[in-house]
C-alpha cells in the first residue's frame, strides 16, 4: 500500500519502504505516581487523545528523488498546516517537528550541476499526529 503525504492539494507518495521506527514507543495511556503526606502511593492514568509520534526513515535503503525531496522541504517550510499522512491505508492528520523534522541526505555524492530531478537522496521526517 502507498504511503503518502497531503496537504489536500498536493500529495507526495513516499517510498512504502520507509521505516516507521518509533510506531511501537508510543502509548495512548499517561500516567503519574506520588506519594500523599501519608505515604500513600495515589496513581492517576488517562488517555491521550492525540500525540503519536512519526519517525520516516530511509535508513541508508529507501531512496527518493531530488524532485520528491523538493516537494517535502515545501511542505516543512510551510508554517501551521496540518498534513494527511497516510501508512497502511490508515490517515493521520500530521503536523512537522520542529525543529528538525525533515532531513534529506544525498545517498551519493555528485557536482551539484550533474543532480537532476531523479537523482536520490535518503530522507528522515519527523512529526506528530493532532487533533482537527
């Protein structure tokens, strides 16, 4: 299934091969323990209701064009928007960290005069899920 990143005019389809490397170190459940003056231990727990983080990232094996790269350093440069990220079939609404939420790298060193439209580059994005 594709992955992909919206901004509801535009829509970047990423390599399905990225790596979702934090999809599993995340819990919707908060919790806090103190103790009372008594000595008592009182513990609350919620839920959260938005927060998950996304870590993108090539990981040295997924590459994307310069084309690609260009489009998401739009996307990050655009300030207060909310994207749709899409993973598996299930969307997200996703907003960019800051700082440091894109990254791209060239997975090869060239003159910068020879790098064209399809020339690759490994990318790391970094971001949240919101609420709308």
């Amino acid at each position: 299934m594709p992955m992909t990143l919206s901004d509801g005019t535009t829509t970047i389809e990423l390599p399905p091969d990225l790596q979702w490397t934090d999809e599993f170190d995340w819990s919707n459940v908060e919790q806090t323990k103190e103790y009372s003056l008594t000595g008592a231990l009182i513990v609350q727990q919620g839920v959260k209701a938005k927060g998950r983080p996304f870590t993108l990232q090539s990981n040295g094996a997924s590459w994307v064009k310069r084309s690609v790269v260009e489009l998401l350093q739009a996307f990050y440069n655009t300030p207060d928007t909310i994207f749709t990220l899409t993973i598996d079939g299930t969307a997200y609404l996703f907003q960019f960290e800051r700082p440091g939420g894109f990254k791209a790298a060239e997975a090869q060193r060239l003159m910068r005069s020879v790098q064209g439209p399809d020339y690759p580059f490994t990318i790391e994005i970094k971001g949240f899920e919101v609420a709308a």
